[in-house]
C-alpha cells in the first residue's frame, strides 16, 4: 500500500506541471491578441528610445541586461530539476552495466506498463519507448516553463521600465506618449497572464505539499524530488518578485513626480497638473487575478503557508 501510495505522488507531481504545458498551448492561442499587444508595445518602446536622449537609452539597455541575466538564470532553474532525472538513470544504468556487471536499467520516471507484469517494465520495446516519450516530454516541458514564464516576468518587468519612462519624460519636461498607456499596458499584461497566475496560485499548493509529503515521510531521499521542490519554490518566488516589482515602482512615482524640477516652473497650469498627477499615483497598482487578489510576495508567502498547513494536515491524519 506504502509502495502504491508513493507511485501515485510521484506521478502527481510530475503529471501537473505537464498537464500545465498542455494547458498553457491553449492559452497562448486564446491569448494571442493581449500577447502580441505586449511585444508589440515593448518593441514600440524600445524604438522610441533608439532616438531619445542617452538617458532613456540607458534605462532601455539596463532593462535588456536585466532581462538577459533573468532568462539565463531561470533556464538554468528549469534544466536542474530536468536534468536530475535524466543523469540519474543514465548514471545508475552505466554504473550497474560497467562496475556491477549487472544489466539493470533505469527510466528516467518509473512508469510500470498497466498491462503486463511489473518486472516486465525493462524489456523492449516498452522500456526505449518510455525513455523516448519522457526525454521528448522533458525537452517541452523546458521549453514551455522557460518561454512562456520568461515573457511573463519580463512583461512585468518592462511595466516598471515604463513608469520610469514616464518620470524621465515628466523630468524633461516632455513626454514621448500619452502617460495613460502606462495603465493600459500594465492591463494588457494582466489580461494575458491573469488566468495562468490563477491556475499556479493554486497548483502550486497542492505540487509543494505533496512534495514535501514525499520527501519527508518514509518514501526515501531522492535528489529528483528535492532539487524539484526548491525549483517549485524558486518558480513561484521569482513570479511573484517580479510582478511584485510593478508596486514597488508604482509606489516610487509619486516620488519621482515630486523631484522631478517642478518648483523650476511658474506657470501655475503646469504645477496644477504636477499636484493631481502625484494625487492619481497615490493609488496602488498591483498584478490582481481577476480583481479579486494580488500576486506580489504576500501572496508567494500566503501560498508557502498554505502548503504547509496541508502538509501538517496530511500528517497528523496519517
């Protein structure tokens, strides 16, 4: 029973965020309008401080440099916990083949052929073909989590690029486009991600309870589902650091507005302005998930506690 129940987390845990690559192909279709609105319009910024003073080039070329260092550092989150699998069964196999003379294979993920005995799972051609569908899944499995969350955070992070834009602009007394498409723009992401960050809010719960369950109650270390666990933690972080980031910024504006040279100018229709655009950044700007909750680092902290009261739940009524 022991043996059944840990089969069955293990597939749980590997099943989900599968499913989800799946899931996330329908709503890049479904999406694609929003989607191509955003690259349009960081594409439209970029352009625009190709012919600007230094100043907005330089803010353009720090967020490309960010965006860069975060793509790098997230493939190589995504390739770890993959590759886990993969070198393990190659190790042990070679291991038992050259030092033990022993010809026992290993799969990238156990899976027992439902159908025929389980120690018939080795024999070909169902081992090949199972170690060919789980390298083939593996490999979309990377490239789905590193596309699609890699334009997500960096969406986000080009909202903030954006307002400081805006305050640039403001400080040079001149502006590049109207300051309402920082808004709309910052909707538009929210529209393209929100239905993704409500589905993650609440997968993720459930993928780091049951790894920990794994993990910690009897079933035995394995390097697989660990390194898979802190990557579970690490993804749902960094999300939620960077849409984080837009209320940081957005709390910044106010600021930034205040220091932007205002008392420089007489003209009191200018000042007007400058007081009413500091009163509308009072309000806060937040990534919402369907109006309902933000998805900044109290939600990353709100879905850590969760987990681990469902986890503390399973145990006690073990």
């Amino acid at each position: 029973m022991e043996g059944d129940i840990g089969n069955m987390i293990r597939v749980l845990i590997i099943t989900g965020p599968f499913a989800g690559s799946f899931f996330k192909m329908g709503l890049c279709y479904m999406k694609r309008r929003e989607a191509k609105h955003v690259l349009d319009e960081i594409n439209r910024d970029y352009t625009i401080c190709n012919n600007l003073p230094p100043r907005y080039s330089d803010l353009i070329t720090e967020s490309i440099a960010e965006a860069k260092t975060f793509e790098f550092r997230w493939s190589i989150l995504l390739l770890i916990p993959s590759f886990i699998f993969i070198t393990r069964a190659a190790y042990l196999t070679a291991y038992n083949y050259i030092v033990n003379g022993v010809q026992q294979r290993y799969m990238f993920n156990d899976l027992p052929n439902p159908f025929r005995p389980l120690e018939e799972r080795f024999n070909s051609p169902y081992f090949e073909f199972i170690v060919a569908y789980t390298g083939l899944s593996g490999i979309m499995y990377i490239l789905q989590f590193m596309g699609y969350e890699g334009l997500m955070a960096i969406s986000m992070s080009h909202a903030c690029v954006k307002m400081r834009l805006f305050c640039a602009a403001l400080e040079d007394a001149c502006r590049t486009e109207d300051p309402k498409t920082r808004m709309r723009y910052i909707d538009a992401v929210r529209q393209t991600f929100e239905i993704w960050m409500s589905l993650i809010s609440s997968a993720s719960i459930m993928e780091m309870c049951i790894c920990m369950y794994y993990v910690t109650q009897g079933f035995g270390f394995d390097a697989r589902y660990v390194s898979y666990s802190l990557a579970i933690v690490l993804y749902m972080f960094t999300l939620c650091h960077y849409a984080g980031k837009i209320k940081n910024m957005a709390a910044d504006v106010p600021t930034l507005i205040y220091s932007c040279g205002w008392e420089k100018i007489y003209d009191k229709s200018v000042r007007n302005i400058i007081v009413f655009m500091i009163a509308r950044w009072q309000f806060p700007v937040n990534m919402t998930i369907f109006n309902v909750m933000d998805f900044d680092m109290e939600l990353f902290v709100f879905i850590v506690k969760t987990a681990y009261s469902f986890f503390t739940l399973l145990i006690n009524n073990k």
